[in-house]
C-alpha cells in the first residue's frame, strides 16, 4: 500500500506501537480479526478517528474505547469505518432462487399459518434484502402468506444508507433491466426502490453479531442470509455466532453463507445441503433449537 495514502498512520505522526491492542479488542468486540499483514490496513481505517480526537497514539485511542463514558457511540463510529460496503443487486443470486422456490414455498404449506421471518444481516446498504424480497416477488409468494424480512448490519451508516434507498448505476450491474424498470424508478441522479418493494423490507437494525443480545433478537428466523461477513472473522468469532444460531434457531433452519465461507472445518449442527442447485446450510432434527412457531 502507497506510503503517501491520504488516511495513512505513518503520514499523520501517528504512534503505532500499540496498535496490537486495539486490533484485539475489535477482535473480542466486533469479531473482525486483522492479522500481522492487515494491521495496516487497520491503521489507515482507523487513522482519521483517532486524528479527528487529538490523539497522537493508537494507545490513547484504545484507551477511550475501553474507558470513556462516550464508548458505546465511538464503537458505532468505529463500525463504519471498519465495514466493508461492496454489494450489488442479484449478487449470488442462485442461492436467493433456490430459497424462494424451494425453501419458502415448503415453509409455507407445513407452516401456513405462521409468519415467516427472514434476516439479512450484514446488509449493508440494502441491495441484498431488496434482493430478496424481488425474488420472493417474482416467485408470488407474498400473495401465500406474511413474510417479513428484517435487514441488520454492524455499521450505523451502513442501516442509514439502507433506509434511505438511492443507489447508483454500480449497483445494478447483475440485475436484469426488466427488474430494475418494475421495482425502482430514477429519482435525480439515482435509482430508488417503489414504494411496493420498499414495505417489502420489514425493518432496518443495528446489530453487532457479537453480541447474543443483538442476534436474539432476530435468530428465531428459520431462513437467515448471512453471506460474506466470515470472511473478516477469525474461525473463533465465527464459531461464537454459529453456536448461537444452533441453539436459538427454529428447526429446520436455513443458513446461506457467501460462495467463498464455509463452515466445513466448524462443527455445526448445519449441515451442507443442495437446494434447487444452489448450497445451503441447514439445521434439521429437534433436539436443539426449537420448532418453528
């Protein structure tokens, strides 16, 4: 990486000795783990919070998140500096198809008439949810019982941008124009979802997956989309967040990981399974979890 990057630690004096510490306590907080290789990348993110405070050192940094009275609404800030905002509509989209015309449809008719909840999380600014909620369109399913989708991410911003819903050319670079004609309309220089797609979207939450208290809230979910965010944990972190998800999702459950994670060196109570051509973890059997209810 460039010496003369704008936000690097070098080029603002900034000490680094002890900037080991702060990774780790990211690490134990946030579950994104930052190796000896990355730690620059870390400094750079995290440079213009640390300048924007007055501090010269990463220490004095550590210090304020571990101790200040403020902590809880730097940690947010340090959230958005971390996050990683690369998404698009129709992203892996073989796995949203197999879920739509498979998974929901046998949820439906064994369960029907019970809500069905799915999360998304991380969401990031919105593309995957609204993703989702076209495909679960398309395949008529709204029209066969409530189904609500509920869209998380660790980063504030992030759920900000979510909400507001304006997307640019970028993010329309897999979707079929057909879709983008039904489902947005050009709104100045952007592209905004109609109102119809939008209500689709049950909510928008801050969520750290770190924390049990954040994922209760939403782990009750028999289909829960949680693509390329392992990819930033350590085996650990993600260990934790699967755990959690063995013991408090429904039975069966559905987790659809990214096409680069895998949970194949974990042992897990979800299984790799083949649905409609597309993989999918899934939770099966009742003695953990509980019954969809």
């Amino acid at each position: 990486m460039s010496r003369d990057f704008p936000g690097h630690a070098d080029s603002l004096g900034l000490s680094s000795a002890s900037l080991p510490l702060l990774r780790d306590m990211i690490h134990e907080r946030l579950g994104l783990f930052y190796d000896e290789g990355r730690l620059e990348t870390l400094a750079d993110r995290l440079a213009p919070l640390v300048v924007e405070r007055g501090f010269t050192a990463f220490l004095d940094y550590f210090y304020l998140l571990k101790y200040d009275e403020s902590a809880s609404e730097e940690w947010a800030r340090v959230m958005d500096a971390l996050s990683v905002p690369e998404t698009y509509f129709w992203r892996e989209i073989d796995q949203i198809l197999a879920i739509a015309k498979i998974v929901v449809p046998s949820l439906q008719q064994a369960h029907p008439y019970t809500p069905l909840r799915i999360w998304c999380v991380p969401c990031a600014s919105g593309e995957e949810p609204l993703t989702v909620a076209m495909a679960l369109e398309e395949a008529g399913l709204f029209g066969r019982g409530l189904i609500t989708i509920d869209a998380s991410d660790a980063s504030p911003a992030a759920i900000a941008r979510a909400r507001a819903g304006r997307y640019r050319e970028r993010s329309f670079r897999a979707l079929p124009p057909n879709l983008r004609e039904k489902y947005f309309r050009a709104e100045g220089d952007a592209w905004v979802p109609t109102d119809a797609l939008r209500a689709r979207v049950t909510s928008h939450s801050v969520v750290n997956l770190l924390s049990p208290g954040d994922v209760s809230l939403h782990a009750h979910a028999p289909i829960i989309f949680c693509r390329n965010v392992f990819i930033y944990f350590s085996s650990g972190a993600m260990q934790r967040v699967i755990r959690q998800l063995e013991r408090e999702t429904p039975t069966p459950a559905y987790l659809c990981l990214g096409a680069s994670e895998s949970l194949l060196k974990t042992t897990s109570r979800f299984e790799l399974e083949e649905v409609g051509g597309a993989f999918v973890y899934v939770k099966r059997g009742s003695d953990a979890g509980r019954e969809l209810t």
